[in-house]
C-alpha cells in the first residue's frame, strides 16, 4: 500500500509504449494456436511485433523483426523451406529502421535493444543497430550458433548473426534488471526458445508493462490456454512461462503479444 503511484508525477518508468509490426506470417493455425478447434487446420495471418519502450534512461527497441533482405526475397534469404512454412508479407516500409522512423525516431535514437529470442522474425533487424547495447541471453546466442536440428530451418538464421561481431552484444545469463532500478527487467523463461526471454517494465504512471515475447503468442492464445506450437525444446519451462503471462494479466499488468491476430484472419 502507499507504493503505487507515490511519485504523483512520471516516477522511474516507460513513459511511452509504441508497438510496430514488421509485416504478417500466414502461419498454419496448429502452429500459432494449437488446439484450437475453431481455427484448426486452416492458416492464420499474425503481425510481426516490435515495440519501442520511452525510457527517460534512453529509448529501448524489444525485438526487431526480420531482416531487411525478407522486405525483396525472403526464400532467398531464409531458403524455399523457410519461407513456405511461414508466408512473410513485408515491404521495405515494415524493416526496424523505417519503423521507427515513421514515428520519428533515428536508429541513433534507440540506445538499447533486447531480444526476446534469436529466431528469425525477432533477430533479423539486430544489424542495424551498430550503436546501441544489444541484450540477449548467454544461453540463447548458443542455441542460436549451433541450433539443434529441429529447431534450424525456419527458426535460427546464421545470416542474422553474421555481423554480430561488429555490435555491442551484451550476453546475460539469467533475469537482468538494465538500469538497476527495477524499472526494465529482463526474465529469462526458456520455453519457446533455450534461452527466451520477456520484458517486465514499471511505467511512470505505477503501472506494469509486460512484453511476452513469444512466451505467448497473442490475446487468443493467452484466452484459450494455449502454448506455442511444436516442436518447443523445453515444454515444462514454456508452460511455466504461459502461466508467468497469464499471472501478469490477473494482477492488471498491460501485456502487448509480439504476434497479434489480424481480426477477421481464418475468420476468428
Ligand atoms: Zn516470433
């Protein structure tokens, strides 16, 4: 008690939340909600979520979406297989940088960048940021260098991570708190990924803010109690992880799903 909003007036927090998307998948339906009869065997169109968090510490980019090469030719950049499996709609217009643009901010701008995971449509912007700190976690860049062979085509692409020796990449092992004041922290969940992480933020207003990644997909998902689809290399951790972001929308934390439903997409 007393604790919320003691600040009256914009405490340590995010003061703004601007969500991008960085195109649409046409994903088959068992993979974005599996076990949902409703959209079951047909194909559902998700966004591609990006999010620029307003910190008065510096601007923070959670996740930036595909590579820029994806906007001409996808199956050229990730192979035919890849780019079968999810159907990427995207225009140079949706890459990370113009994005930002749109909203007026400079790649120079945004001072630190945390990636919820490496997989392609997370980690294939990370190049265009040269200048800001890149978090990402110890555990994730490992399973990304040497991916297990079920989780290589169409999840990690080593041409996402050929300039990472040229950024500042910084590796954390673990939840990390980025400016140690407990308004942006980093929880690291596995699950989805060998090393996933989300974001969990204070706002100024004494809110809470949780970005799940790709620990739950989208609104529906987290409605219907569904997991991410299969193959997921550590289901325990990915349900433990669901249930992280449903416990968050219980006590009245803002959540925003990096893979929204387009509305009226396999008409759910
Ligand atoms: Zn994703």
């Amino acid at each position: 008690m007393g604790e919320k909003n003691k600040s009256g007036g914009g405490g340590a927090g995010v003061k703004r939340v601007h969500a991008m998307s960085c195109g649409f998948f046409d994903f088959p339906s068992d993979y974005i909600l599996p076990g949902d009869e409703e959209s079951a065997g047909g194909t559902v169109r998700i966004e591609i979520g990006m999010f620029l968090l307003e910190h008065e510490r510096g601007n923070i980019l959670i996740d930036t979406g595909c590579a820029v090469e994806c906007a001409s030719d996808p199956a050229a950049y990730w192979g035919e297989e890849a780019a079968a499996w999810g159907r990427l709609s995207m225009s140079r217009d949706d890459a990370a940088d113009m994005q930002l643009a749109k909203l007026g901010f400079r790649i120079e701008d945004v001072s630190h960048v945390v990636l919820t995971h490496l997989h392609l449509d997370h980690a294939g912007g990370m190049s265009l940021f040269p200048g800001a700190s890149i978090y990402m976690q110890k555990k994730e860049l490992a399973a990304a260098m040497r991916p297990e062979p079920e989780f290589s085509t169409g999840y990690y692409e080593p041409k996402d991570f050929a300039g990472a020796g040229g950024l500042n990449i910084i590796e954390i092992d673990g939840d990390f708190d980025i400016f140690g004041d407990g308004s942006v922290r980093l929880i690291f969940t596995g699950g989805h990924s060998r090393g996933h992480q989300m974001v969990l933020a204070k706002t100024s207003d004494g809110g809470e803010l949780l970005l799940p990644g790709d620990a739950c997909f989208n609104r529906r998902a987290l409605d219907l109690g569904l997991m991410p689809g299969a193959p997921i290399p550590e289901p325990a951790a990915a349900k433990t992880a669901c249930e992280a972001v449903r416990a968050a929308v219980a006590r009245g934390a803002r959540v925003e799903f990096s893979h929204t439903i387009v509305a009226g997409s396999n008409n759910i």
